[in-house]
C-alpha cells in the first residue's frame, strides 16, 4: 500500500521547469495581478483568502472597524464608512437635488432634464433624467416649480396681464409674438407667465395706422381690430 501511494503520489506530482517556476513565483508575490487575472475563478479566489486569512473581526459603530488576522499572525485594522441601505444606494445624490434647484430658477422641467444630462448627472437608479423624473424628484423634495418661481417674482398670467392693460387674452399673445411683452414658459404645454413692463413702456392698443406690429416705431400710430379683442375704457 505505501509503494501504491508513493506511486501515485510521483504520478499526480507538476513537474515544472524553472521559468514555470518563476512564473508562478511571481504570481504569488503579486496578489493583486493574480487577483485580477481573467483566468482566476470565484473559487480560486475563496481558497486565497483562506490560505491567507485566519479570521476577520467586524466592531460596527458609527463606522465600521474590521480587524483582519493572517495566517502568519501579522494584523491589520480598516476603518470602513457603514455600507449604504438599499434605499440609500437609489437615492438621487443630494449635490444632483441642489443643482436641480438652482436650474428650476430659470429653466422648466425639460430644460431641467436637458441640462443635468448634460453634465453627465444621473438619478439614483442610475438612469437620465427626464421631464416626468425631474418633476417627481421635485415633489419629493419640496423644490418649488417653475409656475411659483415666476409668480413670487410678479410675472402675470394672460388673464391677468389683459386686465391690466385693458386688453383681451389674445392681444397678450400677439404683443409677446412681436416682441412688445416679455413671456416665460412655465410647462411642457407653452404656457407662460409674463412680465409686466414699466409704465412708460406699456404697449396700447392704438399702434399706428400701418397696420402691422412688426412697423412699430417706423409708422404713425394705427387702431388694432383684431376680431376677438375686448376693449374697456374710454
């Protein structure tokens, strides 16, 4: 039985010539690259570490403190941050939430999206953004629309901005159109909140009697007859 064995023993024995040899050598010496190497399986890598740990002790506080024993006795303390919750990990990071912030100062959702995109942001599940998740992370966090940003600011709606002026909703259309009210959308549907102008630069119903806005101050003055405008006053 003893010859059997030693037979067997030779018979299963790697003979390796010396550039094997220092090639495996090497490998050893490297763990990383050996670690690494496409040719290492999962269970490969099971047996290094416990040919080279002997236990690992975990102390979980504010952070998390692994004392590592090797083999040989030689230890070695880590300090780890806590390992994020599942429902931390899709959390949209709270720098990408700020930046959205400040965008919806000036931007509606689509242009929100537009914009985060392309400073490569993504959202907590890893993905673009677009105007259906800009809106809902806006809700999540209290962030304030595009609607109530221009409202705090005293922009009009065209109901509004017609009664002001004494003019109908269409009126307001025309006249932003042609560049003599300022208009801000505040939605994907083209609505708008406007401006209203300064007392001495208020448009007026009585234009010129050319007969196209686009003349403005290259005419004298005309009446406007648009079909669907409401007049009030004198």
């Amino acid at each position: 039985m003893q010859e059997h064995y030693e037979q067997q023993r030779q018979k299963g024995r790697i003979v390796l010539d010396e550039a094997s040899r220092q090639k495996v050598l090497a490998l050893a010496q490297d763990l990383p690259r050996l670690w690494d190497n496409p040719g290492t399986s999962d269970q490969d890598r099971k047996r290094i570490v416990r040919l080279l740990i002997e236990d690992v002790t975990l102390i979980k506080a504010d952070k998390v403190t692994v004392n590592i024993r090797f083999k040989g006795g030689t230890t070695r303390t880590l300090t780890l941050p806590i390992p994020l919750n599942a429902w931390q990990v899709r959390t949209t990071p709270p720098e990408v939430i700020r930046q959205m912030d400040q965008l919806l100062d000036s931007s509606k959702d689509a242009g929100v999206a537009a914009e985060l995109n392309r400073q490569g942001c993504l959202s907590g599940m890893k993905h673009p953004f677009t105007p259906s998740n800009v809106a809902k992370l806006r809700r999540k966090y209290g962030l304030k629309c595009r609607y109530d940003r221009l409202r705090e600011k005293g922009f009009y709606t065209a109901g509004e901005m017609a009664t002001e002026l004494g003019v109908a909703r269409t009126t307001i259309r025309i006249w932003h159109a042609h560049g003599l009210l300022k208009g801000y959308e505040y939605n994907d549907r083209g609505e708008r909140l406007y401006e209203l102008p300064p007392e001495n630069q208020r448009p007026k119903k009585q234009q010129g009697q050319c007969g196209r806005l686009s003349q403005r101050g290259h005419c004298s003055p005309f009446t406007s007859h648009a079909a669907n405008e409401v007049h009030h006053g004198p």
